[in-house]
C-alpha cells in the first residue's frame, strides 16, 4: 500500500543538478540522494564536485561528476550523455547553475549582460533541451528562477532580474509544450533570500537590511529550499506543472 510519504520518494530515479559545486547545488543534490536518487553533478569547477559527490555517498547513492560551461549548447549534450552512458535513464533536471551581478544599468557591457543571460537563461534551455529529447513519461525539471524575477530587491540588477523572468516565461512554454505529450513536467522556484556563494557578493549588510521585508523575518534555511526541489521532482507533485513555486518567507505578499 502506497502512503503519502512514499509519493515524495525518488527512488533510483536519476537526477541532474547544474552548478553542484557549491551553494544551494550541494543541498539540492544531498536532498534528491535522501530521496532515493542517483546523482549526476555539473559545474565548471569539477574538482569541487568531488565534495558533493562524497555527499551523495554518504546517502547511499551514486554520483558522477561532470565539467560543464552552461552558457554552452555542447556541455548540455556532454552533461545528458554521460547520464545516459552511466545510468541509461535521466528522470529529474535541476537547473541551478546561475550567475548574479549587480552593475548600474548606464555602465554595464554587452558581455557582462549578455554572460548573465548565456548561464541563467540560455544554459538552462540547453539543458533542458538536452534532458528533454530523452526524459520519460514522469520526468520533471525544476527550474531555479529567483524572486527577483517578481519583485525589485533595490539592487542594480537588470540582467539577472531579466533572466531570471525569461527563465519563469521559458518553464510555462516548456510545460505547454512536453507535459501533454512527453509526459514531463516542468517547473520553476522562485527562491527568496538564501545563503549562498551568490549572497557572499551581496553588500555587507544588504540581506540584513531586507529582513524587515520579510514577514518569516529571517534568510530561509537552504534546507527548506531543497525540500520544495524534492517535492516538485516527485510523484507528489504529479499534478503540478508549468507554475512558479515562491519559497521567500513571503517577501513577495
């Protein structure tokens, strides 16, 4: 007999986490391997991945770990071809590789705009592209957007506010498109505020200051972020698709 609990359960499913090295990559991955899955962990810096894979094996799963540029069409395909050569099958994407600045909008370059753009917004179209061609009926992507896509956090932020709004506008399309007919689901997050190698580049005192914003008055726990990446790749969330899930501590009422 099927319970609740088991719904949420990822059992030798295969997930692939983008920018795994670090951040909220590890906790995706250390969350998805409690939940039963085989990892694959992609990041430009592999030699960091190998911390992430020991994560995974305390878990009892497997993990292999992949070098990827995600502003890159070619590391997409290299990311799902060794999935597919070690595991035969790739059930769950997580596409969490991003890059964040924060330039006045007068100064900032074609190549510092276009850098943003080519990692959160295309890279996770390659990726999903690439996962989508050979995903099965029941497969999910999550995509990780930002509630900066929604709302002004006061920072100069224009290419990664506009990524990450393409990247909400991108899940909608992609769930219209395969959940009908490939059977994949496709989601986004839309994460508040959360530590992260990207927040250690934020002003001293920035987050600090945003609190009052928050009615839970607090940064939220990567912990809880990880639990919400678990429900929307699991059979839990079987009826969920083409929406964003704001996890902010409701910064955004």
């Amino acid at each position: 007999m099927t319970t609740v609990l088991d719904r949420f359960r990822l059992d030798d499913k295969v997930a692939i986490v983008t920018g795994a090295s670090s951040g909220l990559g590890v906790a995706f991955a250390k969350a998805l391997a409690e939940a039963g899955a085989d990892l694959v962990l992609a990041a430009r810096r592999v030699e960091r991945l190998e911390a992430t894979r020991a994560i995974v094996a305390q878990a009892g799963r497997r993990a292999i770990a992949v070098a990827a540029d995600m502003a890159l069409p070619e590391s997409a395909l290299a990311v799902v071809e060794a999935a597919m050569k070690e595991f035969g099958h790739v059930d769950v994407l997580v596409n969490n590789a991003g890059k964040g600045t924060a330039v006045p909008a007068t100064r900032e370059t074609p190549e510092q705009f276009r850098e943003v753009i080519d990692i959160n917004l295309n890279g996770c179209y390659w990726m999903a592209q690439a996962c989508g061609r050979v995903m099965r009926p029941g497969s999910a992507i999550i995509n990780i957007a930002s509630v900066a896509a929604l709302a002004s956090g006061g920072l100069p932020q224009a290419a990664y506010s506009a990524s990450k709004a393409g990247l909400i506008g991108l899940t909608r399309d992609l769930a219209v498109q395969w959940t009908g007919r490939k059977g994949i689901r496709v989601t986004a997050l839309a994460p508040g505020y959360f530590p992260s190698e990207m927040t250690e580049q934020f002003p001293d005192g920035y987050i600090d200051s945003q609190l009052p914003r928050v009615p839970a008055g607090r940064p939220g726990d990567p912990e809880e972020l990880a639990a919400a990446v678990v429900f929307l790749a699991s059979p839990a969330a079987g009826y969920i698709t083409g929406t964003t899930l704001v996890v902010d501590g409701g910064l955004t009422a």
